[in-house]
C-alpha cells in the first residue's frame, strides 16, 4: 500500500472521531400529555407548600429541601441519557395506577392527612412518567425518583413503631455506661434521671427520628461517588442504620451530661440544636472514614479498579 493510501485510509479513519455526537432532542409531547401534567403539578403546588411548613419545618423532615435540590441535579444530569430507551407506556395499566393515586390523594387531602397526600402525589406523578416515557425509562432512573421520595414525611406512628424499641435500648446502654463512669444515674422505663433532673426518653432521643435525614444523605454520597461498584455500594448502605444509631447513641450522652452541668434549660435550648449538629457531623463523618478504610475492599469488589 503506498503513502498515498495509507494517508487517505488515515485521514478517514480520523474524521469521525472529529464528529460531535448530535444533541439530545427532548421528545415531543400531545397537546394531551401536556394537559395530564399540567393537572399533576396544578395538584402537586398545594401539596408541595403544605409539606414545606408542616414537615421542612421540624428536625426529622429538615432534610427536605436539600433532598429536592439533589434529587432535581440528579434528574438534570441522567434523564437525557434515559430518554434515549423512551418507548410509549402501557396506557390501561399507567392509567389505572394514576387514578388509584388521585383517589387516594383526593382522600387524605379531605382528611388532611399530608403524608398520604404526598405519597400519592409522587405517585400520580411516577405513573404520569410511566404513561409518556415508559418502563425503561424510569427504570433507569430508579434511583433518583427513588430518592427523591425522601422529600414527603412518612407516617408518624410507623416511625414511631420502628424507633421506639430503638431509643429505649440506646437510653438503657447510655445509663450503664454513664454509671460505670461513676454518674448518679439511672432509669425508670422512659424516664431517665441524673442527679436532681429526669430527661425523657422521647426527648432524650428526638434526634433518632433524623435517621431518615442521615439515610437519604449518605444514599446519595454512595451513589454519587460509588454508583458503578453496585456490590460495594449495596455493603456500604448496610453501615448507614449503625451509624445512625451510633451517632444518636453519642447525641444522648452529651444531653445527659449537659444537662448534669449546666441544668435542664441549657440542654433543652440552644445545647438540644448543637447536640443534633453534632449527630449529623458524626454520621456524615464516620461514612467517608468507613469509605476511606475500606478502599482495599473497593477494588476487590470492583474487579481491581477503583471507582473514584
């Protein structure tokens, strides 16, 4: 082959790499697809503003508007990647499942029951997706629609079921180790007392209820940084329930001993917000520390290749 042909094969081998991809073309939408989410986010404003100033507003949904900001930068960088598998939903069974959700959203919207209500809402919104997008569609996208359901406060009384067994056994084992150390402690069933003061358990360990804030945070640092390890991200999601734990395990000994010393308006004030503070440092804190140490087992998960 002479120098001439090597440097047309050259030159043509090189040309389409110098092309750029065509951009990403947002899919058309009916005058009636557009209707049907207009109608979806017409219900979803209320609904929106109610959980704002009833949930936002309180230590277990405080989480709320940095999940929303995340989870909407998560759906800006991967839904023009998923819209590529878009192929038309089942129209009988989206429809069905969207009317099933405004029911039920018109229910507790009567009876203002604002976490039904919101559920059901994410609902009619997850099933209007299904209807213009697809399944694939939002399979691909299951982790942030996932997460973004971090933003609507769940039931009070599940969690109240599912921490309940939880704050007594952490109140329990903070009073043995703070009587060990030499306190005048101890406790009587949700009550905990110390000197001449007595904490509630309930308001010894409010900051349990959070689990939820430090859940949806660490999920999102492990996805971010990890997504691409699946075995080791679903490993390092096992530790975030512990550290939580953990974490409101220290949050009670400080209000304990803050309130030995500086009495019980002192732990109930700005020292309750500061001790919250600390738990949520403590968690983030005690992740990446996990994450870092467990670099070696990283790469072994992730067949010799770290994903950093």
């Amino acid at each position: 082959m002479n120098n001439e042909a090597v440097g047309t094969w050259e030159a043509a081998d090189r040309k389409p790499s110098r092309r750029r991809a065509a951009p990403l073309r947002w899919p058309k939408l009916s005058a009636s697809a557009w209707l049907l989410i207009a109608g979806i986010v017409a219900l979803g404003i209320p609904t929106m503003l109610t959980v704002a100033r009833v949930s936002w507003s309180t230590e277990q949904g405080g989480h709320g508007p940095l999940v929303l900001a995340t989870g909407l930068w998560l759906m800006w960088r991967e839904v023009p990647g998923a819209l590529r598998l878009r192929e038309a939903g089942n129209a009988w069974l989206g429809g069905g499942f969207v009317a099933l959700c405004l029911l039920a959203y018109l229910f507790a919207h009567i009876t203002g029951i604002i976490e039904v209500e919101a559920f059901a809402f994410y609902g009619a919104l997850l099933g209007t997706g299904y209807l213009l997008f697809g399944g694939p569609v939002l399979r691909e996208l299951w982790f942030p629609l996932f997460y973004l359901g971090f933003v609507f406060p769940p039931p009070d009384q599940a969690v109240a079921i599912i921490t309940q067994p939880i704050k007594i056994a952490i109140s329990e084992q903070a009073v043995n180790l703070l009587y060990a150390l030499g306190y005048p402690i101890g406790s009587s069933g949700v009550s905990i007392q110390i000197a001449q003061y007595d904490l509630l358990v309930a308001a010894a360990c409010a900051g349990l209820n959070s689990i939820i804030s430090l859940t949806a945070i660490c999920l999102f640092y492990i996805y971010v940084r990890h997504h691409a390890n699946w075995r080791y991200s679903a490993l390092l999601m096992l530790t975030i329930i512990p550290i939580a734990v953990f974490a409101n395990f220290v949050r009670v000994i400080l209000l304990i001993l803050i309130t030995y010393y500086f009495g019980d308006a002192a732990a109930q004030g700005f020292a309750h917000d500061f001790a919250g503070l600390v738990m949520f440092l403590i968690s983030v804190l005690t992740i990446f520390a996990i994450d870092g140490l467990a670099a070696p087992l990283r790469r072994a998960l992730g067949n010799g290749h770290d994903d950093d």
